[in-house]
C-alpha cells in the first residue's frame, strides 16, 4: 500500500462521514452518496463531483484549511445532507414509524393553518353578533395589510384592525398565503357564516333533545323584498339552567321552497331543448313556451305549505316527531284550521303535537272586540289624527315640546302613535296621551293662533273634539280598565312564563275585572273623580248630551246625572264585553292548564280527589311518553300511579315553608329515576306554549337583518346572520367552525 494511502487511512479514522470503497477505489462522502443531493439544491456551492459523484483518488491533500475532506465538510449541500442522516440514524434508534413521522408534520401544519383562520372566523362572528354588514363595493383581489383600498368592506378593514393591533397569525396568513387561498372573499365569508350558523343550530337541536319534549312554534311574514318568510321556534326546558328556553332555528323561503321544483319541473321539457335553427323551430318553441306559461300555477301559501316547511324543518333538524307535544301559532285560519290549516298538517307528522292559540294574540282580539264599540272607536280615530296632526310638523312638535316644558305636571315626550297590529301596544300609546292630556290641549290652543291658515283650522276642530265629554270619560275608561291587561299582555310575552302560571294570572284579572263590573257605581265614580282632577287645569266641565226622544245613532238612555249616562253607555258596555271576550277566548285553556296543578306539592296534598283527576292527565298523555320510551310496558298506568302516590308521601312528610307552589320548581326537586313519568308530566307542564312573542321578536331581527341594502342576501347567509345576532350570548367553539369548514368541500390550505 503506498505511503499516501496508509496516511488517508489514518486521517478517515478521524473523519467519520468518509469511508475508502474498494469498488470505485477511492474516498466518498457517506452522508452525500446515501441522501444523494441534487446540485440545484444549493447554487452557491462548487458543482457536485469528487467525494460525491466521484471518488477521491488523490490524498495529499485531505486535510488542512484547503483540504479536500476540510472544504467539502463546509459545504452547505454535505451539512445538509449530515442533518438528514443524523436525524435518519436518530430515528432509527429509536424505534419510530415513519408514517406517524409524516402524519406529525402534517397534523402540526393543520394546526398552524386553523389558527391563522381563526382571526377570520372571529371577525365574522364579532360582525354577525353586531349586525354590521361585512361587504363593500369591491372586496376582491388580494388585500394590502398597510393601505385601504376605496370600497372595502368593513370585514377587510377590522382584519386590518387585528393585524395593525399585533396579530401576527392573520398577518401571516394575508401576506405569505397564495392569492388564491387568503380566504378573504365574499363566497368564503357566506361559508363562515353558514358554518357559524349551523353550529350555532347544533348545539341547540342538542339541548331540545336532552330535554325530551318540545314545542313548535312559527309565525310568517313578509320581508323587505316581498318574500314570505316562516320563523321557526321552539320552546324546551334546559336541564343545565333549570329555565325555559325559546330559540329561534330558521327563516324558510316558503312559497319558493314549495313551488320552485314544481315549476321546474313542469318547464324542464321546454328549457331543455336546443336552440333553434329555423323560424318554424322558433316559433314552436315560442308556442311550447306560451303553454307551459299557462299551465303554471298560482302560488298559494296554503295551511299545508306551510305546514310542510315546519315538519320539513324538524325533520332536517333531527329531531323526533313524536316528542312534540305542542304547536302554537296565531288565530288565522291558514295556520289554526282542524281540516287543512297548518295545525292539521303538522299534526299529521307529530301525532301527540296539539294546538294551542297564542294568548297573547287572544288578548289582542280581546280588544279588538272591546274597542269596536262606537264611542271607543271614536275616540281611537281622534286620538290617532292628533298624534298624526302632531307628528307631520317640526312647528308642531316643537310647540308641543314648549308646553310641556311651561307645564309642571306633565313629564314631557312624543306622543306615540297607535300601533296599527298590535292593539295591547295601544294602551300605552293611550295611557301617555291621557298623561299629557292638558298639555296637548294647551299646544292645540297656542295652534289656534297661527297664521297657518290650515293648521289653525284643523287645531280649532281638534280642540272641540278632544274637549268633549264623550271622548275624555271614553278615554280615561279605556285607560283605566286595560292598565291590568297590559301587565298581562307582558306577562304572557316572557319567555319563562308556563301555561298554568299564565292561566292564573288571567283568571287574576278576570275576577278584578268582574268586581268592578259589580261595583260599577262606586268604580266609576272613582273614574270621575281622576278625569275631573285631570281637566280643572282647563275649567272643562263634563255634561250629559243632550236627550232626544228618538235616537238611532248613539246611546240615549233618560238619566238624570252626566256620571249615570256615561256609566251606562260607556263604562258598563266596554267593561261586559272585555269580560266576555276574556272567559270566551282563555276558558278552555284555563280549565286545562288547572289540569297540572294535581302535581304540584302545595296541592296534591290537600285534596284526596287528585287520583282521579291524575288518570285524566295520565289518560291524555300515556301515549306521548310511551311513544318517547318512558315507562313503555305501563300501558295500564300501574306504574305511573304508584310513583304518583310516592310523590304525593313524599311532600306529605316535607316543612310546608319548603314545599314547591309552581311546576318549575317541583321539576328540580323531582327525581327523574325515582319519578320518571312525574319528571315527564312536570316537563310537559312548564313547555306548553304560552305566547309567540319570541317569533315575533325574530321579525323585528328580520328587519334589522334584511333590509333594502341586503335584497339579494340568500337563504343560507340570511339564517346564518339571524342566529348571529339572535342568540349572542351562544357561546361558539371556532375549533369547531373551522372544523365544519374544512370539511364542507376541499379546502387549498390543509386544515384537516
């Protein structure tokens, strides 16, 4: 062996990444041979040859500041290569796989993606949950993170906001990420907001099933762009809280839902054929046309439309149609009829779902009926043509506003005008009117004087209408007798309001009412004595009309005294037929709401009669909770009486002061293993459904959602918005929103 050789030999013992091949007959690089590195890689570096490509025949000079072995381990191309060997070597050590090596990386680049998206996702939510409109005039291309571009949208400019305050992800994610997957469009934003809302959804369809039972309640409307819309609701008992819940779910597009597919079906032929090539081809299909015009049908928003966009929508939604145990609506004939309206169709698909009228639009047609008596209806007309003649005129508002403030007793304030749908609203409009009676009287009085030839003319007839003793004893009667109904028209509104509750509360009223009917002389009196306090102010004296012998267009009865003749054809009438109207529209919903009160302690305790008014309850409702699995074999009720008896021992042996009074309360203290089919009945009772307010609280979003800017906003982004902003407080997992955003379709970034 020569000299050289035997010295290279001696130097590759030091230098541990060279090995002598015998087959070439010379030295390699071990770490350069084996990962086998592409020149390209590194352009900086002298071009791959000896100790890589080639072997090194040449061993004077191996070591040394310009030695061969010296310079080659100081390349960029041999350090990279010895990291990957040493990492290859680690890893072979220890054991690991290679696949959980590669699925590493991958989760951990997943991970970095998501939380880049989460900047966006929340901005959509803080956005939605504001009702702030997140689009401008032209929010495509790529985003300048340091410049605003003329017609961006809010959405760009608080992700601006985010990544000028220090975010660093969302900075990331604009500046490094492809143009074509900054996700920063309008079609990504509609998704985010379709998964925000879905998730929202979920998680209360998850809480209606926890709760076993629950009710439906809708209403429909029409919005800005003439669509009809049908709100969906529904009323459960949340176990978590110990509350009554009623959550929005979903606007749906019912008229296009039931007619679109049926039209296009109908004109899928006639669409479909290819284009004409002559003028009797065209002309045919003209004639095709024409006819299939002809033969579309009208659409009609019928009971079974939507009744079939209801149980479409509890259907979607996963939930069970035997765990309805009511729906609730208001009293037109669409949705309340027994044969085709929406309450029969739904009943049809939920079996144990039975219908009861919202009680707050029963209240409403109280007075409905209450205020067509003629002189109430006078005084209805002239009150609204004062709040308009006042409302009309800056002049007009501002003179009021001066009375007031001369006027020591009034407290000031608009007038409010009388809500044209919601008759109950118009008791507080006319409770402020009767408040600020002299003061309105007073500004009419200074209008008189104007040189405004046509507003002094209308304040002169105003003046003699409003100071009439027919209308100021209407007036403050009208006020007097429904100040109760409007603190029941807001009881019935509240959403923690059970049937049994309310029902008594009508019943608290029905019986005030009644005993003024009894006492009329001394109530009205007492009326008489608050209008003559009110209008001394004024020196306005209340007299008796005039009595004619013959009178065919207004009450005429011979009295002698002006608080006689107005007690007899004002107060008594208005008083009978808010009193008939109340037991003619809440009698059978009392009688059964007093149904449930057998399981409430502080009464099934007193009486030894509950036994047989429990079997009646029981009798009603056997089938609804042996179709929901509780107590299936009890079809005798063997076991539902004993555990009712249990209950009753139970509360028999219990402090009176700790005893529950309403059903809310008895449910947390039932023991849902112990008293299954008690726990289910108390369910039941605390869910019936009162009112709809909450569906048309959900119009009032409608409007704040959809309005003339957003006409073209679509179903999907529509009811993602709406339980946005809806439910704000619904606490939202964006784990769990980007998670159903990977998913729905294929995505440039990895997230999954």
């Amino acid at each position: 062996m020569a000299p050289n050789a035997i010295c290279a030999k001696v130097i590759l013992i030091s230098f541990s990444d060279f090995a002598y091949s015998k087959t070439v007959g010379g030295i390699l690089c071990k770490a350069c041979v084996l990962v086998g590195l592409q020149e390209t890689h590194f352009r900086t570096d002298a071009t791959l040859g000896k100790l890589v490509t080639k072997p090194l025949n040449r061993y004077d000079r191996l070591i040394g500041a310009t030695g061969d072995l010296t310079k080659h381990i100081n390349t960029e191309y041999h350090k990279s290569a010895a990291s990957r060997c040493h990492e290859f070597h680690s890893n072979y050590q220890k054991n690991t796989n290679v696949y959980k090596s590669i699925n590493s990386h991958h989760e951990e680049v997943c991970k970095q993606n998501r939380k880049r998206l989460e900047p966006l996702v929340k901005t959509v939510i803080f956005c939605g949950q504001n009702n702030i409109a997140l689009r401008g005039r032209d929010d495509s291309g790529p985003m300048d993170v340091e410049n605003t571009k003329d017609g961006e949208g809010i959405f760009r400019r608080l992700l601006r906001y985010r990544i000028e305050s220090g975010d660093r992800e969302l900075r990331e994610q604009i500046v490094s990420a492809p143009r074509n997957a900054c996700y920063t469009s309008g079609d990504i934003q509609n998704q985010i907001i379709s998964c925000v809302g879905a998730e929202i959804k979920e998680k209360i369809i998850n809480r209606v099933k926890e709760s076993g039972f629950y009710t439906i309640m809708a209403d429909e409307t029409t919005d800005v762009s003439s669509t009809e819309q049908l709100s969906v609701c529904l009323r459960y008992y949340h176990k978590e809280s110990n509350t009554t819940k009623e959550d929005f779910i979903s606007f749906i597009e019912v008229l296009e839902h039931e007619h679109s597919e049926k039209n296009k079906e109908e004109c899928s032929v006639v669409i479909e054929q290819s284009a004409p090539k002559t003028m009797e081809e065209y002309l045919e299909s003209c004639y095709k046309v024409n006819e299939a015009t002809h033969t579309l049908e009208e659409p009609r928003l019928t009971g079974n439309v939507i009744g079939k966009a209801i149980v479409s929508e509890i259907e979607t939604s996963g939930l069970s149609p035997e765990a309805a145990i009511a729906q609730s609506y208001d009293g037109a004939s669409v949705m309340s009829s027994e044969s085709i309206g929406t309450c029969a169709y739904v009943k049809n698909h939920c079996p144990y779902a039975e219908y009861y009228h919202c009680s707050a639009h029963a209240l409403n047609l109280t007075l409905v009926h209450a205020l067509k008596i003629p002189a109430v209806r006078n005084m209805i007309s002239t009150v609204k043509e004062i709040t308009n003649f006042f409302s009309t005129s800056n002049k007009k508002k501002i003179t009021l506003k001066m009375t007031h403030d001369l006027s020591q007793k009034s407290q000031g304030g608009a007038l409010q005008s009388l809500c044209e749908t919601r008759w109950v609203e118009r008791i507080t409009a006319l409770e402020n009117f009767a408040s600020n009676y002299v003061t309105i009287v007073r500004a009419l009085m200074a209008i008189s004087q104007w040189k405004d030839v046509s507003a002094k003319s209308k304040a002169v007839w105003l003046i003699k209408s409003i100071t009439d003793g027919t209308f100021i004893v209407t007036l403050f009667t009208c006020v007097v007798v429904t100040s109760n109904i409007d603190q029941l028209s807001k009881k019935l509104q509240q959403k923690n309001t059970c049937l049994s509750s309310a029902m008594g509360n009508v019943n608290n009223i029905l019986a005030v009412l009644e005993d003024d009917r009894k006492n009329s002389i001394h109530r009205f009196e007492s009326i008489m004595q608050l209008i003559n306090d009110t209008i001394s102010p004024l020196k306005l004296n209340i007299e008796r009309p005039r009595i004619a012998k013959r009178s065919t267009l207004r009450s005429n009865p011979d009295l002698d005294t002006a608080t006689d003749y107005f007690r007899v054809t004002i107060f008594t009438p208005f008083l009978d037929t808010v009193i008939e109207q109340m037991h003619f529209r809440f009698n059978d919903k009392t009688q059964f709401s007093g149904t449930f009160d057998i399981l409430l302690p502080s009464k099934c305790c007193k009486d030894d009669m509950k036994e047989e008014q429990f079997a009646q309850l029981w009798k009603k409702y056997a089938a609804t909770l042996h179709a929901n699995q509780i107590q299936p074999d009890d079809t005798a009720g063997v076991h539902a009486f004993t555990q009712y008896r249990q209950w009753v021992m139970k509360w028999k042996t219990e402090v009176s002061d700790r005893v529950p009074s309403d059903h809310m309360t008895a449910l947390q203290h039932c023991d849902v293993d112990m008293f299954p089919c008690i726990y289910a009945l108390l369910t039941i009772a605390i869910i019936l459904p009162v009112s709809t307010a909450t569906v048309e609280r959900s119009f009032s979003s409608l409007r704040l959602l959809k309005t003339y800017l957003r006409l073209r906003s679509c179903e999907t982004r529509l009811n993602g918005l709406a339980m946005m902003y809806v439910h704000p407080n619904e606490k939202i997992d964006i784990e769990r929103v980007i998670e159903r955003f990977a998913s729905d379709g294929n995505r440039r970034l990895l997230l999954l």
